[in-house]
C-alpha cells in the first residue's frame, strides 16, 4: 500500500510518498522563509504553503512515478503546531482524499518524527531525544504509549538556538549557523546559566544570558560555542540519567537540532558510558518532511484502519505525544 503523507506544522510545506516496507518513493519540501532577524510569523508561513502546495502535491506523486489511483491512504500532520499552517496542510489532505476517496489519517507530529526514524536507523526500543524548534523531549516506549522522561520547562532547543541566531541578525533557522560560528572558536568557555531540574531543562535564562554575552559582537564565535556546549551539556546529563534509570541499550535522536554534529558527540559520551549504541536519525530526514507522516498513517492504518471522516477531520495546535495511543509497538 502507498500513502500520501502531508506536513505542515511550521516552517516547511512537504509532500511525500511510502510503501508499506518504509521505502520513501518521493518526498518533496519547500521551506518558508522568514525575513532575516524576525521569527516565523504564522499567517505568512501559512500563505507561503497555500502557495507551494498544489505544486509539491502533484510534484510527489511525478517524483514517485505514481497517480492518486495507486495510492491507498492520506496522512497529514494534524498537530502539535501553528495553527494557521496546520489549516493548509489539512484542507489539502481532506480536499485530496474526498475527491479521491481515500481513508484520511490524522497523525501526531511528534510521533512522525520517531517512527521514521526508528524506521530509518533500525532502533528497536530506543530511548529518544526529540529535539527540534516545537519539542525538547525525552522519550522511551511503555504500555502503549511514548511516555516522557524529561522535558523543556519553556522554550525548546530549537527556539533557543532560533531565537539567540534572530537576536544577532541571523535568518531563521539559526541552528546551522551557529554550529559553524562555534566550530571557529578556540574553545574559549564563557559561563553561562545551567538549569536541569530534576530530569527536566530549562533554556530561557541561558537565552537572555547568552544574548547579553554575544551584544558586543567581539566575542560571538565563543558565545556560540559556549552556547552549545552548555545547552548540549544539560541535554546530555538529562538523557544520561535517563539511560540509566530505564535501562535501554539504544538511544535515538531525531528533530532538526539532531543535525548538529557536537550534540552527537555529547551523546555519543554519554551513551558509550552507559553501554547504549547511539543512532542518529539521518541528516536528510532530521527535520520536518511529508515521510514522517506518510510512515506513520501507515503503521496506524494497517494496524487499526483508524482514519477520519472528512467532516469530522481536526488539527490540534497543542497534542502531546504522551496521550497517544501506538498499537503497533
Ligand atoms: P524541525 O522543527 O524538526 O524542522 O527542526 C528545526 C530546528 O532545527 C530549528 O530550530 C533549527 O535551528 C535546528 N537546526 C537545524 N540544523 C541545525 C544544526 N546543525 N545544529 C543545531 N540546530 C539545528
Ligand atoms: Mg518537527
């Protein structure tokens, strides 16, 4: 069986095509682009995908070489995200499953973001780290459900590295950029707030802190690097806690934060000390794409054959993962 997976929870507008074996036939992305220092700003996001999408929808399925015939289920991203973005991505999703009648699956997000990169790294049981600009989370599978083993208490680690990178005048997203600006420092440490409370992080006072440190400019390759280092460093002790605590030999990590090569090396530590193997979601699919969502309607369709009427389709601006239920684990 194939399915059509649509995502549109922020920046990107994708459309993608998978089969019941995990092979990505197609997966076609556009990114929004907000102008340089602003933040993402939800009605133009949401028009940028209006615009993309008749495009990327028919691009899908010329790339997968396939017709809407071949095609069995619709996924979309019904939530967590802006709820502007996640309008368009459900409008296209419902408007092609009616006219074609196709089951419509409402998929978690988040959710997305594991499965396929369970799927993709071969990690059976794994504890994950999902970091990525909507979630900070630590996760690892019991009785049915991903449960959370630690958690951002305010913003994500994607909104910090965001919004440090917008404070200097960078164009969002920022993750990259500051990852380059830190390999070019010499390592010269300046301290910074470092908050885990209980098995939990907290990034806003080290945000302010490093936004002061960078404002004079002299210094912003080291603030970068101390940055991350602290950032990375409280990720690390959280997921290492947590190894321990549950026990598993695998850790995982996926989001687009998990592009970032010194955020490996931290856990890669961390996992080594604790006898776990570290799998790394691949680069191409760490950030938000149609295949994350496709894979999951599948799994859940094939499992459950639960999907939606098209009247009784719903986005959720706010759906966390721990209320899901997952059949198929
Ligand atoms: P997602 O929400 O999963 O699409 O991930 C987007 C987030 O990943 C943004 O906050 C980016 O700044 C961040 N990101 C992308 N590349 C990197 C990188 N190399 N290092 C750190 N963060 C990154
Ligand atoms: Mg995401």
């Amino acid at each position: 069986m194939l399915c059509l997976g649509v995502e549109s929870t922020a920046h990107t507008f994708g459309c993608s095509i998978v089969d019941s074996t995990g092979k990505v036939l197609s997966d076609e992305r556009d990114l929004y682009k907000a102008p340089e220092g602003s933040g993402i700003h939800p009605r133009e996001a949401s028009r940028h995908h209006m615009e993309v999408s008749t495009g990327l929808f028919r691009q899908s399925l010329q790339s997968a070489g396939v017709s809407m015939k071949d095609v069995g289920i619709v996924g979309y991203s019904a939530g967590p995200g802006l709820g502007p973005c996640l309008r368009v991505g459900a409008v296209v999703a419902r408007t092609v499953a009616g006219f074609n009648k196709k089951p419509l699956v409402p998929v978690n997000h988040a959710l997305g973001h594991l499965e396929l990169g369970a799927m993709l790294t071969g990690a059976s049981d794994p504890l994950v780290l999902l970091v990525s600009g909507g979630h900070t989370m630590i996760l690892a599978f019991s009785h049915g459900r991903w449960r959370v083993f630690g958690e951002t208490l305010d913003i994500t680690a994607g909104q910090l590295l965001d919004q440090f990178g917008r404070a200097l005048g960078f164009a969002s997203p920022c993750g990259g950029r500051i990852e380059q600006l830190a390999v070019q420092s010499a390592g010269k440490y300046l301290q910074l707030p470092y908050i885990v409370k209980g098995n939990d992080v907290s990034f806003s006072g080290l945000l302010t802190a490093a936004i002061r440190l960078a404002s004079g400019r002299a210094q912003v390759a080291d603030t970068c690097y101390s940055l991350q280092e602290t950032a990375f460093a409280m990720l690390a002790e959280a997921v290492e806690r947590a190894l321990s605590f549950t026990g598993k030999k695998e850790m995982m990590i996926v989001g687009g934060v998990a592009a970032n090569k010194r955020l490996a090396q931290m856990l890669e530590a961390a996992c080594s000390r604790q006898g776990a193997k570290l799998f790394v979601c691949p680069l191409k699919f760490a950030g938000d794409n149609g295949a994350q969502i496709a894979w999951t309607a599948i799994q859940e369709y094939q499992t459950t054959k639960k999907h939606v009427k098209m009247e009784k389709s719903f986005v959720q601006q706010s759906w966390r993962l721990d209320t899901v239920d997952v059949s198929w684990r």
